[in-house]
C-alpha cells in the first residue's frame, strides 16, 4: 500500500461512512498514523439517494471526495480498495492492493441490503445502497417509459409502468412519495402519448403499519399523505419471491411488475476474520463493548452500522442510522486518544435526537424525543437538518438551489439516462410486438 513506517501508533480504518468520517475527523492532527479505506474514493449522504434515483438530484451533489476531507490531516492517509480478510493474530488486513499491519483497527463498513436468504429476489430486483445502484434506478424507471411508449400490449405496458416497493421504512417511503410527485407534475407531460393514470406505486409492508420505528401518530401521517398521493399501501403482506416479472406473496395477491426495489431490510457488511462468536447471526453485525471494542478484541474496534452494542434499552443494537453512527464516531476518536495515552475510556451513551422523514412536497413526519408532527413545518425542519448535515459548503448550496428551483418548477431535471441499464430478467419485445 506504500504507506510509510512510523514509531507512531498505526490506526487502520475500514470504511469512509458517516461513523469512518466522524472518526477520522476526531483523529486529525493527534500525532497518530491513520490510514482510511474505502472501496470508493467519496462519502456518500445516503439519506438523499432516494432523490438521485428519482432525478431530483445529481449524484455529484450528495457525494464528497475522501481525500478533501482529509487534504489538511498530518501523517493521514488514503487508500481505494476494498479488504477481504482481516488477521488479527499478525495484527493487519489483507486488501486488493496488498496487506497492512495495523496497532489498532476500526471497523466502519455499514451496512448491506438484506434479502433475507432469497437469491431470485437478490437477482432480479433494485436495491438503493450505493449512488451507482441509485443511477441505475433512475435509468430504469425512465427506460420503462420510453419503451411503454413502443407497446401496443397493454399488459406489457402496464407491467413497465408498475413500481412495486418493498419495506415501508423511511427509504421505502421517500422513494414512493418521490414517485408519485413524478406521476403527478412530470411523466404526463414528458409522455404525452401514455396513459401515465395507469402508473402505479405499489408499497409493501410485511407489518402492521409503514415507518414501524417511529411514532404511531408519524405512522398514520405518512400513510395519509402516501394515500392522497396516489400511492397503494399493503400492510401485513410478505413477498415470497420475484423472478423478474411476477411478485408472489404469502397470501394470494401477486403482483405484474417489472420493476422491484428492494428497501426492505439491511445488514452488516461484514468482513471474514473475526469470531464467529462475536458475530450476530442474521443481521451479521458485529458484537460491541460499551467502549465499541469488538468483543474478545482489545484493539479491534467497530462503529456505525456495522457495529450491534446490545443494552437493556437497544437489545438489538442502536438502529441502523446515520446519528449513531457519527456520535460513535466522535466518541471512539476521543477514546483512542485515551487509550494510547493510558487513560481509561469513556463509555457510549447514545443521544437519540429523532427522526425524519419526508413524503413529498410540503410533506414530512418528524418525532423529536418529545414532540411529533407533521406537514409544511415537518417539511421545513427535514430539509434544514439534511443541508446541515451535507459536506462540502458547495454540496449544500447545489442541494439548496435545486430544492428551491423544483419546488418553484414542480420539476425535476435529472431525468437523464446517463448510464443505461438494462434488466435482464424482463422480456426483450421483438418487433412484432411495437
């Protein structure tokens, strides 16, 4: 990896996230060596991929280069791979470019989509992770129409027309509102000659009601703003399979669809090399301390979503979201410092600030740890916290303009298929059939 030896403690850590870049942040100018992975070179904001995907933002605007982040750090260091395997007996990590020793290790690698062991679902539907998954959602949805437009079967139409989302948590919900705002301003006027009424948003939900991890009364909010929108709500239905096309259940009700996007569950993007005994089964997230040291490690340690500290009041971990992973950021950075200084740590105490999350225009939920609410106001408060949250002063200035420019156009012009993407489990019409 051509990284220079050092007499300073070696802090290796995996994964350029919300919770890698909290730490890295904490670490500068400590007289430390730390060297950051990535398998990309940017920091994703994540909470807006929905929006990328829909074409109310370009990617370039939600993403932030690593090495910007830490161009001013001494003895700081970059490197593009992705590791394959930790040693923790020799103390270093096996990555595509080469291994590395390291005095401590910080795992931040976040979290996966979650299929739940079914690989024809994994195969043929979408997942919205990354921004190159959130592209090839958005070239999707816009080929769908522009080859509806070629069809004269009606049933074939319908099926390219048909969105079926999967898991009624925040992403599934964003992304629903977002295409039903599409359906309403936009697609009738780009596709004059479709029928865009016969468009459908179809949102499953296996439980009881959508947004299962906030407030009953931000629940029942969401899912009237979802219905007024045009959006299908299906509560209490899991989807068995999918295998390109039809969508069975565990009920009678199947779906004709050709596009899928799976948002109903993730998990630890987990590396090979630690204990099993330390991994919790499932959801792969590794076992942590109170001090986020991996359990049966004493410099090993995990942040973020990777990372299941399980107490009285988390007995599955903190929830997989973008807060706690910074606040564990910030605190195992100040820990670290601790620790090589001989001094004993301080233990997490998570600070939970809420929850968000938005439905459309002048639509959104919020519970704050002592009041909820909902509608313009929501709104509002949604769109300030994600501004401030961006990096880069220029990240929040293009987000900013363009939130005000298509709100005052109903408009969104990222609309372009700048990477095309063909599915290959969706029938290729022959001409005959146009």
């Amino acid at each position: 990896m051509n990284i220079p030896n050092s007499n300073k403690p070696r802090i290796v850590i995996i994964g350029g996230g919300f919770a890698g870049i909290a730490l890295a942040k904490k670490l500068r100018n400590k007289n430390l060596q730390v060297v950051l992975l990535d398998k990309h070179n940017y920091h994703t904001f994540q909470p807006l991929l929905y929006q990328v995907a829909t074409g109310g933002l370009e990617a370039g605007s939600i993403a932030y280069p690593i090495r910007k982040v830490i161009q001013e750090y001494k003895d700081f260091y970059f490197r593009l791979t992705s590791v394959k395997e930790i040693d923790t007996v020799n103390q270093k990590i096996i990555s595509e470019i080469g291994d590395l020793n390291y005095d401590y290790l910080v795992i931040a690698t976040g979290s996966k989509t979650n299929y739940f062991g079914n690989k024809e679902i994994e195969r043929n539907s979408m997942s919205m992770k990354t921004i190159p998954q959130s592209l090839n959602i958005r070239s999707l949805i816009l080929e769908n129409f522009e080859q509806a437009v070629l069809l004269k079967d009606e049933t074939e139409r319908n099926a390219l027309m048909n969105f079926v989302l999967v898991g009624g948590g925040p992403t599934g919900v964003e992304l629903a509102g977002a295409l039903a705002e599409m359906k309403k301003a936009i697609l009738q006027k780009d596709y004059p000659d479709l029928d865009i009424n016969k468009m459908q948003i179809n949102l499953i939900q296996s439980g009881d009601r959508i947004l299962n991890t906030m407030s009953e009364k931000s629940s029942k909010a969401a899912e009237e703003f979802l219905l007024k929108l045009g959006v299908k709500i299906w509560k209490n239905i899991r989807v068995t399979n999918y295998d390109g096309r039809i969508i069975t259940t565990n009920t009678d009700l199947t779906f004709d669809s050709a596009t899928v996007i799976w948002t109903a569950g993730v998990q630890g993007a987990k590396i090979i090399g630690l204990n099993a005994a330390c991994l919790v089964e499932k959801v792969e997230r590794i076992r942590v301390n109170q001090f986020n040291q991996v359990a049966g490690y004493e410099n090993v340690f995990a942040i973020g979503d990777i990372a299941s500290m399980e107490s009285q009041e988390y007995p599955q971990g903190h929830p997989m979201m973008a807060q706690p992973a910074l606040q564990q950021g910030r605190l195992l950075g100040e820990n670290l410092v601790r620790l090589i200084h001989k001094k004993s740590m301080k233990p997490f105490e998570y600070n939970d600030k809420g929850s968000m999350a938005t439905i459309g225009r002048n639509l959104a939920v919020v519970d704050l740890p002592h009041y909820h609410f909902s509608g313009v106001f929501a709104w509002f408060v949604w769109m300030f916290v994600h501004l401030l949250s961006l990096i880069g002063f220029k990240n929040k200035a293009v987000v900013f303009l363009n939130w005000v420019y298509n709100y005052i156009r109903f408009d969104r012009e990222g609309r372009l298929i700048i990477r095309p993407y063909k599915k290959r489990s969706f029938t290729t019409f022959t001409s005959d059939e146009v």
